[in-house]
C-alpha cells in the first residue's frame, strides 16, 4: 500500500530537520497549502511536487513512487545514446 503523498511531504520536510516555515521559505511553498496537504485535507498540484523535487532532488522518486532505489533517467541522453550505434554503422 502506497504512503498518502501528505504523509510523505511531512515525511521529507521531518527527515531534513525543518519546521513548516523553513521548508516553505526553502520551496516557495503557500504556508497553507503545506499544512492543508499534511493534514490530507489537499492533494497537492503538480507545482508543489516540482518544487520539492526541484529543491530536494533526492527525495523525488520517493515522493513519486514510493522507491527509493530508482536509477534516474534522462530521455533525451538515451535517445542520443541510441543514436550512436547507427552512427557507427554510418561511417
């Protein structure tokens, strides 16, 4: 069963040693709109979520998926990385 995305901010926010005012003066975060999705009353929109990934990059894919053990990847470096072979076999 997957941890309600509320839990989890907290969870993060707890795990970094900061109370609501320095998480959100760290994220740009509403004050309200934190303590709303802690408290599950609001699910949180897709900005929120992009500015704790983007200020915590190493909590996003747990934030996203629960694992924490997620080899990250970049589309566009593997489709260049794809391309290479054909490259090759070009020349």
């Amino acid at each position: 069963m997957s941890t309600p995305i509320g839990e989890k901010i907290r969870n993060v926010r707890e795990a970094l040693g900061m109370g609501r005012q320095e998480f959100v003066d760290k994220t740009g975060i509403v004050k309200a709109t934190l303590i709303g999705i802690e408290q599950g009353r609001q699910e949180p929109k897709a900005g929120v979520l992009i500015a704790i990934a983007t200020t915590f990059p190493e909590y996003a894919a747990y934030l996203l998926t629960d694992e924490t053990h997620v080899k990250q990847k970049h589309p566009e470096v593997d489709a260049l990385a794809g391309e290479l072979p054909k490259q090759k076999r070009a020349k």
